[in-house]
C-alpha cells in the first residue's frame, strides 16, 4: 500500500520558513543599504524585514510598484498583450463596448 500524501511535520515548516527568511533576506539587502547610515543599520533593517514580510516578499504597494488597475483604472499589461493579439487594442475585453 503507498501513501499518496505524506504529512508535513514540524522541522518541515521550520526548514520552509528559514528558507523563506533567507530568500527575503536577499531581496531586502538589494534595496536597503542605500538608506541606511551604517551597515549594523541595514543588517538590522534587513533582518527586522525579512522577519515581518517572508511570508509576502514584495517589498511595496505604490502607485509605481503596484497594478495600474487599481491606481490609475487601465488594462493590465497582460490584458493590453491579449487586446494585440486580438487587433482591437483599446475595446472592451468582454466584448460589451459600453452597451
């Protein structure tokens, strides 16, 4: 008899959530040493993030960063690709028109 599905334990999640920490750590340090004063600073800064954010890496949620659907209401860069394809750039996707 084969088990199909083999339970996580505990030293799994611990194991997931240090590889997590450690990915986010790197993230972290490619944009915080130019703010901080000091390297003790960024290292601490860099920890004190990986610590809040492993589990949700993306750094910010400005207008620059962030979907343009929901700051400035237009089409995705996704959606603009599929409306290219389509040759109708700049039309309703669902095809309503407005109406």
């Amino acid at each position: 008899m084969t088990v199909m599905f083999t339970e996580r334990d505990r030293a799994y999640r611990r194991s997931q959530t240090k590889r997590f920490k450690t990915k986010t750590k790197k993230i972290a340090k490619s944009f915080s040493l130019g703010f901080k004063k000091s390297k003790q600073d960024a290292l601490e800064y860099e920890e004190d993030w990986a610590n809040r954010n492993f589990n949700n890496r993306q750094p910010c949620s400005c207008d620059a960063c962030g979907n343009p659907r929901k700051h400035f209401n237009e089409p995705t860069i996704q959606e603009k690709r599929a409306f290219q394809d389509d040759n109708d750039v700049g039309t309703d996707p669902t095809g309503t028109d407005g109406e």
